[in-house]
C-alpha cells in the first residue's frame, strides 16, 4: 500500500492572516479528501512549519485517520 505524505518546511518568519489561513487550511483539506494524503510531515525551526502544524492539528479532528510527524 502505497501511503501518500506531504512535507511543509518554510519561511522562519511569516505573516499569518486570515486569507492565508483559509487558503492553507483549504489547500490540505483538498489534499486529504481528494489526493488521500494521509502523513504530514513538518519541519521545527519555522513560523510556517508551526503554522501549517496547527491548521493540521485542526483538520485532524474533522479526519481522524491522518498523522502528524
């Protein structure tokens, strides 16, 4: 069985806004209904590696399945 991932490593500082939010949170969403992405893999020294964790860590209660690494 062939599981997919995805890998978030980014800016060390960036400016979070709504419009991002929404569209990260969107984008993941589609990853995870649409393409069966099911790890999500996150970098530790950046701003959009925590950012990206915490819009995961929201869509995981609405897909229990996926894992966060």
């Amino acid at each position: 069985m062939n599981i997919k991932k995805c890998c978030f490593i980014g800016h060390r500082q960036i400016e979070v806004t709504e419009e991002l939010e929404k569209r990260i949170y969107e984008y993941i969403e589609n990853l995870i209904v649409n393409e069966n992405v099911r790890v999500f893999l996150f970098g530790s020294r950046s701003q959009f590696d925590e950012f990206c964790y915490d819009v995961v860590k929201k869509l995981k209660d609405k897909h229990p399945d996926i894992k966060r690494v």
